[in-house]
C-alpha cells in the first residue's frame, strides 16, 4: 500500500482530495464555459448592431444624395448631395467609433 512495485490496481488508495481537485476543475471549466458563451454573445450583439447603424446611417445618406440628384436646382441638388455625404459618412464613422469604444470598455482588445 506503499506504493511498491507489484501491487494491484484495487490495492491503490485514491485521496479525497483528489475527487475534491477534479470536480474543482470541473466547476471552473463550466463557469469559464458559461462565461465564454456570454462573451461572444454580447460581442456578436455588438457586432450586428454597428453593422445595423453602418448600413442605416449609409442608407439614409444615399437617400438624400438621390434627392439631390432628383431635383431640378443645381443649387439645391448640390447642397443635398454634399449632406447625403455628410450624413452617410459621419454615421459610419460615429456608429465605428461608439463599436471601438464599447468593445475597449468590454475588454475585447
């Protein structure tokens, strides 16, 4: 029972706390598991939401930029063109960043 050469496998005591060590590191796997599953799901949610607000604020622009090009002022069609820039281009830029900067508070990168 001393750990010599030649003795059985039933012969060998296993510890209690050995059965404490591997449901332990069970726990923690399931916990760590559970955590990860979390994660990703807040990040895939922050993903398709800057996707969401890229694709709208894109939209929105292209919208005005048709207004511009529909109407009959140069005038006018010039202004609505130069803001359809504006706006598609600043919302993708301001919907990038605010994904930037809530990932960084997540501790994503």
């Amino acid at each position: 029972m001393n750990g010599r050469a030649g003795e059985r496998m039933s012969d060998f005591e296993v510890k209690p706390s050995q059965f404490d060590r591997r449901a332990e590191y069970e726990r923690i796997a399931r916990e760590r598991a559970i955590t990860e599953r979390e994660a990703t799901r807040v990040s895939r949610r922050a993903l398709f939401r800057a996707s969401a607000e890229c694709l709208i604020s894109a939209s929105v622009g292209a919208v005005i930029i048709g207004a511009g090009w529909h109407t009959t002022d140069w005038e006018w069609g010039h202004i609505c063109v130069l803001t359809g820039l504006i706006v598609g281009y600043g919302g993708i830029t301001w919907a990038l960043a605010r994904a930037y900067r809530a990932g960084e508070e997540r501790g994503d990168w």
